[in-house]
C-alpha cells in the first residue's frame, strides 16, 4: 500500500500549496484597514483638538472625566468583534490621553503666544 503522506494531489497538501496566496491576500487587506484606520485616527485627533478648542472658548478644563466616561461606555457598547473588551477600552484610553495631552499643549502654546503679544 502507497504511503498516502507522500501523495501530493492531497486535499491537505492543496490548502497548504494555496497558503501563501492566502496570506498574501489577508495582509493586503490587513495594509487597506491599517490605512482607513490611520485615516480614522486622525480625523478622531483633529475632531478632538476642535473640541478642546470650544472648551478653551468656553472656558472650560480640558480635562471632562464625565465625558471621557461617555466616550468608553459608548464604544463598549459598539463592540461586536473578537478584540476583547478591556483592551478595546485600554486603546481608547490610550487615544484620549494622547488627544488630551496634544490639548494641553495647544492650549499652553497659545496661552504663551497671548502672552507673548501683551508684552
């Protein structure tokens, strides 16, 4: 009897010979979501420096613990994928506190350059 391990015509053998197209495939998809995500990022910063423009407007902290609650219980709720919660939620922290931060040093760079143009 013919050892079937060495017959190359093998439903196995096939998925394997069509692997690295397959994953060929998968990361080009992966570099076009990477893209949009970027983008997404992006566009989520400017929207969030405009918003830490109408709190400076309104004279408000940077700062809105309430808000930044908002927004995490909102995306929890969006969730429907296999990234578990927690570091979904551990990303978004991580965006807030960048946004945060880029905030307060838009904020100090202009409250210097009003300084700046008093003297």
């Amino acid at each position: 009897m013919p050892d079937q391990r060495q017959t190359p015509d093998r439903p196995e053998d096939a998925d394997r010979a069509g692997a690295p197209d397959l994953l060929a495939a998968l990361r080009a998809q992966i570099d076009e979501v990477d893209i949009e995500l970027v983008r997404l990022l992006d566009r989520r910063t400017w929207l969030g420096l405009e918003a830490g423009r109408a709190k400076a407007l309104a004279g408000r902290a940077v700062t809105d613990a309430t808000r930044e609650r908002e927004v995490l219980a909102h995306v929890a709720a969006a969730s429907e994928g296999p990234l578990p919660l927690e570091d979904l939620l551990a990303l978004y922290r991580q965006l807030i506190e960048t946004i945060r931060r880029l905030e307060q040093q838009e904020t100090h760079g202009l409250a210097n350059a009003r300084f700046m143009t008093r003297r």
